[in-house]
C-alpha cells in the first residue's frame, strides 16, 4: 500500500473502521443486557455497597469505549495523498 493512501483506500479504510465501531458498540448494548439480566437475578445491582462489578459490566464499558475510539478514528481528518 502506498502511503499516503489513496481518497478510495481512505474511504475504505474509514468505512471498515466504522463498521468496526458499529460492532463494537453493539457488543457493548449485549453485554449491558446481560449485565442488566445478570443484577435482576442477583437482586442487587453491581459495584453496591460489598457487591462487585461482575464481568459482564467491565465487558460493557470496554466495548463501548473501543467502539467510540474507533468511531474518533473513522471521522479524523485524513492524510490523503495529493
């Protein structure tokens, strides 16, 4: 690959990572229902008082965060060759 890349490598290098920050941000919605599941069956919501967060709660917050990064990524401006 030549760099700087191309406006149509540009174009579909952002898409791919914006695609990939759509993914993520779906994994993240998953993982929020399970944890949301998971505090209903506990009885008790996660990070209270003794109870710790459980894993699907990091999950959540770790797929949202790498989704929003990748998103940040897909819309920076680009370093297209001229």
């Amino acid at each position: 690959m030549r760099w700087p890349p191309t406006p149509i490598q540009s174009r579909v290098e952002r898409l791919t990572i914006g695609l990939l920050g759509a993914t993520l941000m779906a994994s993240a919605a998953l993982s929020a229902d399970l944890a949301r599941d998971h505090m209903a069956l506990r009885g008790v919501v996660c990070g209270v008082a003794q109870v710790p967060h459980c894993g699907w709660c990091y999950a959540a917050v770790a797929f949202a965060l790498a989704g929003l990064a990748a998103w940040v990524a897909a819309l920076s401006p680009a370093r297209i060759a001229t």
